[in-house]
C-alpha cells in the first residue's frame, strides 16, 4: 500500500483508532468509494465543466438506492420496505445511523467538484424530508412510493429574490380558491438547487398575515404544470447542480398537498436547515481535504530556487495552519455525528440547533482557508481552469457555495449565538426558586 499524502484522508482512515467507527461503516466506505469511483468520480469534471450531468447518473443513483443516504437517520424504514429498498451497497437500512449518512457525504465530496453529486440529492437531503416528519398518512401515500425511490424528484424551495436567510419574509403567497380545493399560488423563488429538474418541490408559502406565523409549507407540482415557469442560473461553483430561479403564476395545488398545519411553516422550515447545515459541514470538510492534499501532493514534488516547495517555511507555515483548522473540523463534525446518533430529533433540534449553525459557518472558513492555501501554493497553475491545478480553481471557486446557502455566514454565527442563549436562559429558569419561597 502506498504511503498516504499529509491531509489526504480523515485519521481514521489513515490507520489511526477512533471510538466512532464499526465494522458495519467500515464495509460502507469502501462499498461506496468503489461505487463512486465506478460511476462519478471518472467524469465529474467533465460533467461541471459541461455544467450538466446526465439524467443517467440519477437513475443509476436510484438504482443502487444511492440517494436515500441523503434522507436525516435513522432513515423511514418502514416506509423504504414498502419500496422495495431494504439496504444501501449492502448495509440494512434497519442499521443505518449518522456515521453511515457522513461517510456517504465524506466520498461524494472526495471526487473534489461537488456540482454533479449536488445535482441529484438535494430532493432527498432537503425536498423529502418535510414530507415524512410533518406530511399526514395521506401525504406519504400520494408522494413516498413515487420520491424515495427516485421515480420522481424533488427539492426544497425556500429562498426568495426578496427573501435569502430572512425566511419571515418570504413573499409567495398561497390562497385558497373560491371553491376551496386548491391553494392558487403566486410569487418567485430563487436559487433553488435541483428545481430545474424536479417534479415537486417542498415549498415556503404565505397563507396568513405578516411575519413568521403567516407561513406554511405545500407540495407544488414543478415540472410540466401551468403556471410553473423554470429557468436556470449560472453561479459561481457547483454550475452543474442546478441552481434554478421559478416563477408561479396562479399555480393550482390541491388542499391535499399542504404539509403538516397552516401556520407552522416557519417551524418545519427551519427544523429541516439543522439537517442540511450538518450535511452541508460533512461535505466541506472534505472539500476542505481534497484542496489542501492537492496542495500537499504538489509542493512536495515541485521544485523551486533550488530545492523542493516543501523545504521552504513560509510553504510549510501556510500548509500548518490550514491542516491544524481542518483536522478541528474534522473532529468537531465527528463530535456532531456522534450526538446525533444518541439524541432523538427533538433533543438535537434542542440542543445541537444554534452549533449546527456554528459549524456550518466554521466550516466555510476552514474551506476557505484551504482553497486559498492550494491555490496559492500551486501559483499560476492554480489560477488556471486546466492543468496541474485545476481541482484547486475549480474548488476555490466552490467556497462561497459553502458560505452562503443554507444560512448565510455572518447570520449563522449571529443565530448560533442567539440560540446558546435562548438556551441558557430557558435552563436558567428552570432552576429559579418558586415565588414565595423562602428556601434556599
């Protein structure tokens, strides 16, 4: 076996002991890293830089139930019996747990460009998940058989032109019809990743007044339906996952497609962000991996003024203080896995909400920091969109992918902070002294 590169994999991929990881994730990292090599890794380049990947990828995802990884643990196993999946590249779905779902992020991002994997998971990281915690019986029965195994697709639509990480404000309003069947719906949402191919999206609507307790939550039919106008946006990274701006135009949707009660949206909303925001830190932290290994694996072949990179200290101070952030990441978001694996939702939703939203945010800093370090010290080459440094380019220009969606940065250190408080102050109260009471 060849000797690994510094940075290039996670300690306890490197041989040393971690109290985390069974034989049971053991098997599924390397079931998954083999699948990954087969059947994205290849071309995952080719398909950014295309700045589309193949409908074939998704259906081969399905196939292997390769998306369902992407659904919060411990998965709906009863529901994934009825269709037909009962394991993931061998692990039941019965044993699945957050270590399984963040070694599946952990390869995905190992292929360094993450707009093709992006591309077809975020209905069942994002889109699905409202569904089966706050959907009825009913709702599951008119969408489940068709979305989990990926018949259909679907993704999450939140955000807003007017409306980003301010989810109160959203703007799309939903009001029922006169004969009262349908909610007719009106408005625009932007930047909604995956919505230019997907069937339905779990949308944020306003069926009420102003403010956070106006909003609900609605299935809307996509693809195809009346009034639905799709288009997509060219950003800065990740181009081949979809990014897409839809407008509706009195979009008929049935009563029957509201999602849990009127009124509650803006709690289903943002129980579902502390889902992402973990994935979205899993997924970084590799990036983060993939960007300063390249950067490690360059310097120590390539020579200048005499002598190799690496044997200059201003190299080796920049590639020190880039792997000291992400091996804490690395560690953190392992601490975090672990939680969620002892917490029920409601306790983590509690307890894990406001540092979900810190690690998040630490984790585009730490991405940032490792991309800018690749690319500098990779030079020119790493200004460059081919050649030697074009994982670095490519994942640099990544970065504010990491540190926008999912809870812009600076608001989600402000709500982490916000929420330890909240915290504090509802702990604190419980300890006070009954009134009146002259105990100690």
């Amino acid at each position: 076996m060849a000797a690994q590169v510094p940075f290039s994999e996670p300690p306890w991929l490197s041989g040393l002991p971690s109290p985390y990881y069974k034989e049971t994730h053991r098997r599924f990292q390397k079931a998954a890293r083999a699948f990954i090599a087969e059947h994205l890794a290849p071309y995952a380049i080719e398909w950014e830089t295309a700045e589309t990947a193949p409908d074939s990828l998704f259906h081969t995802f399905a196939k292997h139930n390769m998306l369902i990884p992407n659904l919060p643990a411990p998965l709906p196993v009863e529901w994934l019996h009825r269709v037909g999946i009962k394991d993931i590249l061998g692990v039941p779905v019965e044993e699945w747990d957050y270590f399984h779902t963040g070694i599946y992020l952990d390869e995905m991002s190992r292929v360094g460009v993450t707009g093709p994997g992006g591309s077809m998971t975020a209905g069942h990281a994002f889109g699905i998940p409202p569904i089966i915690k706050f959907g009825s019986k009913a709702l599951h029965e008119k969408f489940l058989p068709d979305l989990l195994p990926g018949k259909k697709r679907a993704c999450i639509a939140i955000t807003e032109p007017g409306a980003g990480s301010d989810v109160a404000n959203i703007a799309t309003t939903a009001r029922k019809s006169d004969d009262g069947k349908f909610y007719i719906v009106n408005g625009e949402k932007k930047w909604i990743t995956n919505g230019f191919w997907s069937d339905y999206a779990a949308m944020a609507v306003r069926t009420g007044g102003k403010g956070a307790k106006g909003l609900s939550m609605l299935v809307v039919p996509l693809k195809g339906h009346p009034g639905v106008n799709m288009r997509r946006l060219k950003v800065q990274g990740q181009i081949s996952a979809g990014t897409t701006y839809i407008e509706l135009d009195d979009v008929k949707v049935p009563v029957e497609n509201l999602i849990g009660e009127e009124g509650q949206g803006m709690r289903y909303v943002m129980t579902n962000f502390n889902h992402e925001r973990l994935t979205i830190a899993c997924g970084v932290t590799r990036s983060s991996r993939v960007a300063l290994s390249s950067a490690m694996a360059y310097v120590l072949k390539r020579e200048a003024f005499g002598k190799t990179l690496v044997e200059q200290p201003v190299v080796r101070h920049r590639l020190a203080k880039a792997g000291a952030e992400l091996e804490m990441l690395q560690s953190w978001v392992e601490s975090f896995l672990y939680n969620m694996t002892k917490l029920t939702k409601e306790e983590a939703d509690a307890k894990l909400g406001g540092l979900t939203a810190l690690a998040k945010a630490k984790a585009g800093m730490v991405f940032n920091e490792c991309a800018q370090t690749a690319v500098l010290l990779f030079g020119g080459n790493g200004y460059t969109r081919t050649g030697q440094g074009e994982m670095a380019e490519k994942l640099y220009r990544e970065v504010m992918g990491a540190r926008i969606p999912g809870g812009s940065e600076d608001v989600m250190l402000d709500l982490a902070i916000r929420q330890l408080v909240k915290n504090f102050q509802r702990e604190t109260e419980k300890l006070d002294r009954p009134k009146g009471s002259s105990k100690l």
